[in-house]
C-alpha cells in the first residue's frame, strides 16, 4: 500500500491545538483519556466531524521509522494516542512526559459507551469471520441502542474495496478497524477521503478481545504497566514483535545520552 495521496487534512482541526510530545518523529497526543473523549471525540461524533485516531505502542513507531508510506499515513491522524507503556516510558525519559498511557481497547469500549447512549452508529471491519461475528454479538449485547450498520471479516479478498462502498453508503459514526498494523492505518488513510464522515479508529486485536478468542490481562497486570509481557507469556509466538519494542527503548535511551 501506498502513501494516502488523495486524503489532505483540512487546514485546520481542533486537534492541532492539542498538546503533543514528539517521540522519534511521531506527534502523541498529551491528554487524559477522559479529555480525549469530553473536549475532542464525543463533540466530533456529535459533530459529525470526520475524524482518524492511531493508538500506536513502540511497535508502530519503529515502523514509522522504516517505513516512510506508513509515517506518512500515520502523520495523517489526528490524534496519536500513545497506547503502551514504552511510549510513556520513553517520554519520561525524555523529559517530556505524557499524562497517561491510553490503551486502544479501553478508548474503543468509551467510544461505543457513548454512542450506545446517543443512540449512535457502527461498523466493524476485520478479524477473523467468526471472530468478527462473535465481535459483532458481544457489541450488540454490551451496547443494546447502539446500531450495528455493518460487518466484513479481514480475509476476503476484495474486503477493503467492498467495505469502503458500504461505509459511503452507510454513513456510521465510528468505523473500527481491525486488520492489524500497518493494513488498517493504510486502510484507513486510503478511503478516507471518500467518506463524508466518522470517527475512524484502528484497534488491532481488540475483535479478538470482545469475542473471547484472547483474554485481556487482568487489572493488575495492567496497572503495573505490564500488559505487553502477560501478552508475550499467553502469544508466545509474538516474541519478535517484543524485540521492537526493545530495540525502540534502546534507540530512546541513546537518544537521551
Ligand atoms: N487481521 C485481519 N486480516 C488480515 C490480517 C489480520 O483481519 O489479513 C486481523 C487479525 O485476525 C486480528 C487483527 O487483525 O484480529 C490483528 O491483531 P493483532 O493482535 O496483530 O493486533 P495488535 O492488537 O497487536 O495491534
């Protein structure tokens, strides 16, 4: 996939007058996450204000890092949540520090909360059939008033054509992603300028997550800022992608000194 050569962002968006904290070259949004939500995606969604959000962890920035089509994508959100303690962890170490770590998974279930109550829409794009499916019945179940418009699993072939087609047609308020990175940001930044509105999000594994197929790691693992190891001992078959995200907190302690 190529760099986004048809979605410009506007000249102006409330977003740029959020605080940011550069982290090798990508711009993270320095917000709480109940600030995300109040001042900038809820009156978005109410707005109907288009709207992109990257939740991206050290992984991501080190591909940013090789890959200039994807950093150029990614450049094109606009908010860049910092969703992992080593983007935290980073930014204390250089002196900038980020208020708070936001994991995707808990912006993706207030984002829904919220358009339950408001009566909103959504579409689910990606993940496994079934993983989608069962995705699709644990949302209904969790959000009654929320409105299902559509649904497509990430493996069929001409899924990304298809999708885009329902989503203009379809108009929903929040669009989740769920191909993985990089294929749901380039997703994202290659059909966005054909859709009226939306609050696009790419949220990885989370399908995953609300189907049952993966646990989550329990609070405390999270409160001690160890979800990616309780990720590692339960996938162990991600141990290369942990080795990113060494060699990124590597590259920001050599940065520092
Ligand atoms: N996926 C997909 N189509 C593909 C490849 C992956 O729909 O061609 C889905 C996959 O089934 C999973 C998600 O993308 O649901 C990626 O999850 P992963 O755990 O890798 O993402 P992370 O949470 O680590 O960003």
């Amino acid at each position: 996939m190529s760099i986004s050569t048809q979605y410009k962002k506007p000249d102006f968006k409330s977003s740029d007058l959020v605080d940011k904290v550069n982290i090798m070259d990508i711009n993270f949004i320095n917000l709480s996450k109940q600030d995300l939500l109040e001042e900038h995606l809820y009156p978005q969604l109410l707005s109907e204000e288009k709207c992109f959000i990257v939740t991206a962890n050290p992984e991501i920035v080190m591909r940013a890092r090789e890959d200039i089509n994807y950093k150029g994508n990614v450049e094109l959100a606009d908010y860049v949540v910092p969703d992992g303690a080593g983007v935290v962890l980073a930014s204390k170490i250089l002196k900038r520090p980020i208020e708070e770590r936001i994991a995707g998974f808990d912006l993706m279930l207030d984002l829904l909360e919220f358009a339950n109550v408001q009566k909103l829409s959504c579409y689910l794009f990606g993940a496994k059939d079934y993983v989608n499916e069962r995705a699709v019945l644990e949302i209904k179940r969790r959000y009654p008033n929320l409105n299902i418009v559509g649904s497509e699993h990430g493996y069929s072939p001409h899924a990304d054509k298809i999708v885009a087609e329902q989503i203009k047609l379809l108009q929903p308020d929040i669009i989740l992603v769920a191909l993985g990175s990089p294929a749901q940001e380039n997703w994202i930044t290659d059909n966005l300028h054909q859709f009226a509105k939306g609050v696009f999000m790419g949220v990885g594994g989370s399908f995953d997550v609300l189907a049952g197929e993966v646990k989550r790691a329990p609070a405390i693992w999270i409160k001690l800022n160890m979800e990616w190891l309780y990720r590692l001992l339960k996938q162990p078959f991600r141990w290369k992608r942990i080795l990113k995200a060494i060699e990124f907190m590597l590259r920001i302690v050599l940065r520092k000194f």
